[in-house]
C-alpha cells in the first residue's frame, strides 16, 4: 500500500517505521530480521536495485541500536527522531545505489524531497510509537525460558 500512497508527491516508508520501532521495542536481533525480511519485500516490490533497501534499514537498525546505548531508552522523543534521521540515511542510500547503477542525476540532488520524506515519516512514527509499544509489550511471553 505505501507505493499508492502519496502525500505531495512524498511516498511514506512505512517500512522504515515498523523497523524502527520494532528495534526499540524488542531489541536489535528482532529489528535485524525485521529489516532484511521487510527491506527484500519492499525491494521485490519497488524498482529499486535488488539489496538497496535492505542495506538501508540494517544500516539504520545498527545506528539505533547503538544510539540507545548511548542515549538510553526515552520514552517516545528518542525512536521519532531516530526515524527522522533514518528516513535521510535510507534516502542517501538509495540514491548513491541509484547514481552508480543507472544514470546519474541530471540536477541537484532532490533535498528538498528527501527532507519532507523524512518529516513525513518522523510524524508518522509520532503517532504510532505509543500504540505500538503498548500492542507489543501485550505481545510478549509471560514467562521467559529457564535456559
């Protein structure tokens, strides 16, 4: 559905915000499968070029995981803008994938695209993070493994 959807010509990237939010919630090994399993769908999708999207997001994974570390887990301030800055690397990203297998880019780089992209999704993961931290912490085990 995310392709269809268009927002000013922005298209959100739901993806991007499911992962996200799954690696604050559960952790990094969670949100590392959630993003290669995530990222090859989208990829099989879209026509971006095949591994663009999961390199993307396991990047990203890998850059919340430290940034909790080093930040610590807040409450909701911390995976809204961790998608915001997300949503700009994924978009760089894809566009150097872009720029080196087909032609390049006969402008300027489109910043202005890429920004509200990432204002597009940074509020989109505003509006999510609660409702979704309270359905997975509901999705949990009771008890956890002896071993």
């Amino acid at each position: 559905m995310a392709p269809v959807i268009a927002i000013g010509d922005v298209h959100p990237n739901l993806v991007l915000v499911a992962v996200v939010v799954v690696t604050v919630v559960k952790g990094f090994g969670p949100g590392v499968a959630w993003a290669f399993v995530a990222g090859l769908t989208s990829n099989l999708l879209t026509r971006d070029p095949l591994g663009s999207i999961p390199l993307g997001l396991l990047l990203v994974v890998a850059g919340v995981s430290g940034g909790e570390r080093l930040f610590g887990r807040l409450s909701w301030a911390y995976p809204v803008v961790a998608v915001g800055i997300g949503s700009i690397v994924v978009d760089a990203i894809s566009l150097g994938v872009m720029q080196m297998i087909d032609l390049p880019l006969s402008g300027s780089l489109p910043v202005q695209r890429v920004a509200v992209a990432a204002l597009l999704n940074t509020l989109i993961a505003a509006v999510v993070i609660l409702p979704a931290r309270v359905l997975l912490s509901r999705m949990s085990a009771d008890e956890k493994p002896a071993w």
